[in-house]
C-alpha cells in the first residue's frame, strides 16, 4: 500500500463436501491441525454467503497457515476451477508421493520453460504446491 502498511494474509476459506473428506485432506494428509470448530448462524450466513442455513466451519493451522474449511454438502464449486490456493513446501517430491498412498489427484502442467504442480482435496478445490 502507498500508506507503508505491512498487510499479511490471515487465513484462506474454502468449501468441502463433508468434515470427514476435510479432516482426511487437510489434517491426515497435509498435517494441519485442527484447532477449532464453530458454526455459523443462518443469519450470518445468509448475509455474508447468501445461505439461508447453519454452515459448520473447521479450522486447520499450521506454521503461518490459517484454513478455514465450511462444510456445505449442497455447495458445489464453479466449473472451470481458477480459484486455488498455492503451498511452498519444503519437499514437493514427498507430498506428491504421499498424494499417490493417500489417492489425491496430482494435476501437472508442462512448458518448456516450467513445470506446475496442483492436487485437488477431496471435495474437488485446487492447491498448487511448489517447492520452497
């Protein structure tokens, strides 16, 4: 900003299908803690997401990262998918071996000048991973 203000960024949210395919993506395989859950009032979410219903929200953290996953079974993500987040990782090879055991889907694109790499969770939402 032209003021000098530091801006970081807090946290990330995004939808998943179900707890368990959040718990199983974010927690099992990318080792995030869950460190709280709450529920968002019909109310709020319908002023802020335009969702007339109460809408579990889980909260996974890990080093400087805050992800806030809501549970939306009825909410279904937009086709195509840009939206995405991107991890720096400091060993890209062994998150991409772990993405094989734990059957998450591994997306590769190829130029001539790079090579990107994304994994989809369980719910179909996008996150680049690159090596640090």
């Amino acid at each position: 900003m032209s003021d000098g203000s530091h801006i970081l960024l807090n946290h990330v949210g995004i939808v998943n299908e179900s707890e368990e395919k959040a718990e199983r993506f974010y927690g099992e395989f990318l080792g995030l803690q869950k460190t709280r859950q709450y529920m968002v009032p019909p109310e709020l979410s319908e002023q802020l997401f335009s969702i007339s219903s109460e809408i579990k929200a889980l909260v996974f953290e890990r080093d400087e990262i805050k992800i806030e996953v809501f549970i939306c079974p009825e909410c279904r993500q937009p086709s195509p998918e840009l939206r995405h987040i991107g991890l720096l990782l400091n060993d890209l090879q062994a998150i991409l071996n772990r993405a094989r055991v734990f059957g998450v889907e591994h997306i590769v694109g190829k130029t001539r000048e790079k090579t990107v790499h994304f994994i989809r969770d369980f719910s179909g939402n996008l996150i680049e991973v690159k090596q640090k």
